[in-house]
C-alpha cells in the first residue's frame, strides 16, 4: 500500500471525540463538556457578515487576510495584549486552530519536539502529529492552581526541541499565568533558543490578576501569538483568527495558511471587524457571566469537599472526581467510562480529564459555557452520581 503519514496514521482519537459523537445535537442533555460560548454572536457582527453577502462580491482575497481587518487587529492587540506589530506581521486564520496548524507547519521540521503542558487543550495532539512534531509534555502543578513546574520544563527540553507552547488563560485549567511566570517563560525560550507559541484564545476573560501576553516581553523576535474571534465574541462557527508573527516568520505562515484555505471568505472578515472595532460591551457582559456561573460551580464542589482551586480566567473547573468516585483507588478510575455512564444513566455531559494528559486522568472538565441553571443541575448529578458509582 502506498505509505501514510506515521504520526496521524498512529495517533489515536482523543476521547473528547468519543464524547463528543454520543451528545451532539441531543436536546435531552446537560451539556458542560465543550468549550463553545452558550451566548448568540452579538448582533452588529452578524449584521455586518449579511451586509457584505449581501452587497459585496464573495470572490478571492489576500491569503494573509484582507488589510482592513490586519489593521484592525493591529490596532486590537495593542489595546488587549499590549504587542506593537504591524499588519504586516498579521496573519488572518481559520479560527484560532488554523493559526496554530499555520505556526507548528512552519517552524517544526519533521522530528521536532513540542514542548505542551499537561495538562493542554486536546486539539494541541492531532495538530502535532499532522506537522510531524513529537509532543513532550511539562507538567503543570495543581497544588499551585495549574502553574508551570519550571524545574520539570527546562528538564524536558532535548537537542531537539523546537517550542515551547504556553497557553494562558489556559485550557482546562482556568489558569491565569502571573507577570513574573510569563517573563520566566520567555527567558528559558532565549536561554535554550525555542519558539514561544502563545495561544490567547481566552484572552479577555481574566477574572483574578492580568493577562499578560509573551510578545509584550519578547526582545528578540521568538514569540508568537495566536488569537481567535471564537471566545471573546461567540463566534466559534464563524471560524476566524490571527497570528502575530515575528518578521522572520510571518511570511511563511501566510504559506501555510495560504495552502489550508487559499482565503477565510470576505463575509466572515467583515464580520470579524465589525466585532473588533465595534461595540465592546458584549465582551464584557459574557465575561461578568462566566465569572458568575464560575463562582457558582466552585461553591458546588466546595459544598462536596473537592474544590482544589478557583480558577482565575477562561470558563473550566477542574473537578477530582476519582476521589469521590473510586475513593480506594484513585488511580484505577477510568474517567471516560465514567463519563459514557453519566451521560447514559444522567444525562449529563462532561470531558473526561484524560483527554487533556495524564496529570488530569482522575479529574473531569466541567465547561462554564452553560446557564447558572444547567451548571447548578449538571454539576449536583455529576458529585451525586459520583458518590453512587464508588459503591459498584
């Protein structure tokens, strides 16, 4: 048989796949499991993508993203994340994804290792595979609300390292990384010569302490940062985002990018616009929301006697429900059994932490992005069903 690329055809689904095929489109579930804003997208952004169907000729466009939008997202990265970069330097992607497909394709050279937290947003593993990198993870410590171990990290990196993937707020830690972390970040990337890859997807919502982006430290060109419409502005399906790129680098995303999806439609870019330069206030309400909803579930499973950390930005909890749920041996509890069966027996959706790396195998991700009501019923079933399985 004609060959196949040996990193996808190795890897295996990540179970959030699994999860994810026995609850979509079912109206009969509490769905806490993914991470996708419960909000409508606001309405002048969606009035904006009609106008230009409307009025506007749907052809093809400039790779790197049309400069009306790189300019306003010039504009929006040195108001949020504090990076003076040119247009040039911009890069519009499909989704925050694309950007980091773009990124990982243009500097890892087959054989190349990553180094990824753990635990890490589950799409990090099929990016790496398709780029031919190999994933090293760098633990993140949960006795310090899922703050880097920095000694563990600079133990992991090889001859053969090529970056370093920081993501922060984070994914599906809720962490929010200080001043002094990120700076630290940095210095190892220029002490050991990696790339910085900064994915900020959940940049505008920090509840506790600042967002502080690598790129506003980076001194020698090593960071990039990748960013996304999809949080901040409910726009998941719209499929739109951006890179910031070092000079050295920018050309070579807007390749990689180019050779994905030639051009994001213009209807979309407009759209993505009008959400940046336009009325902010929606971004704000969302965030006071998830702040709430964030409270709400952390005094849910404090009641329970499992509450680990507050979660400072993003919309996750992570919860240890082996604890509760195979208190004799934590270490056996098989976290997406125990999900299919709540989902079955309960009707409750979450994702098992063992799609994120093994630091989180016992725990389960509760997903914020659900009304007070579905939080306050989903989590109360999920401890209660918890507390029942331990007794099979």
């Amino acid at each position: 048989m004609p060959q196949l690329n040996p990193g996808l055809a190795g890897q295996q689904p990540n179970p959030m796949f699994r999860i994810g095929a026995l609850v979509h489109g079912r109206a009969d579930v509490l769905h806490l499991e993914f991470g996708e804003p419960d909000f409508a997208t606001p309405e002048h952004i969606v009035a904006a993508g009609i106008a230009s169907l409307r009025d506007e000729r749907q052809g093809y466009g400039p790779g790197n993203g049309v400069l009306s939008l790189r300019e306003a997202l010039a504009a929006r990265v040195a108001r949020v994340n504090r990076i003076a970069a040119p247009p040039e330097q911009i890069v519009v992607t499909a989704g925050g994804t694309g950007g980091l497909m773009a990124s990982l394709l243009s500097i890892c050279a087959p054989g190349a290792e990553v180094l990824v937290p753990d635990p890490a947003w589950a799409g990090y593993d099929a990016m790496l595979a398709a780029a031919g990198a190999r994933k090293v993870y760098y633990p993140l410590s949960p006795a310090l609300g899922w703050q880097p171990d920095f000694d563990a990290l600079e133990r992991a990196i090889t001859p053969r390292t090529t970056a370093l993937l920081v993501n922060s707020p984070s994914n599906p830690g809720g962490a929010v990384f200080s001043r002094a972390t990120i700076a630290r970040l940095v210095e190892i990337a220029q002490r050991y010569d990696l790339w910085l890859l900064s994915d900020e997807c959940y940049d505008e919502f920090v509840y506790e302490g600042e967002h502080v982006s690598p790129a506003a430290l980076d001194s020698d060109g090593r960071v990039v940062t990748i960013g996304t419409c999809s949080k901040a502005y409910a726009m998941t399906g719209w499929r739109v985002g951006w890179v910031v790129a070092p000079p050295a680098l920018a050309a070579s995303i807007g390749l990689a990018t180019a050779a994905q999806i030639n051009n994001l439609p213009l209807f979309v870019q407009r759209a993505a616009a009008a959400a940046i330069t336009g009325p902010q206030a929606c971004v704000g309400e969302m965030a006071r929301a998830y702040q709430q909803r964030r409270d709400l579930a952390v005094e849910l499973v404090r009641a329970r006697g499992l509450l680990e950390y507050v979660p400072a930005g993003a919309f996750y909890l992570l919860v240890p429900l082996a604890r509760l749920a195979s208190p004799d041996d934590p270490a056996a509890f098989d976290g997406v059994a125990f999900a299919e069966a709540l989902i079955a027996e309960r009707g409750i959706a979450i994702a098992p932490g063992v799609a994120f790396g093994p630091a989180t195998a016992g725990h389960a991700r509760v997903s914020l992005a659900s009304s007070a009501e579905t939080l306050r019923a989903g989590i109360t079933g999920m401890l209660d069903f918890a507390a029942d399985y331990a007794t099979r």
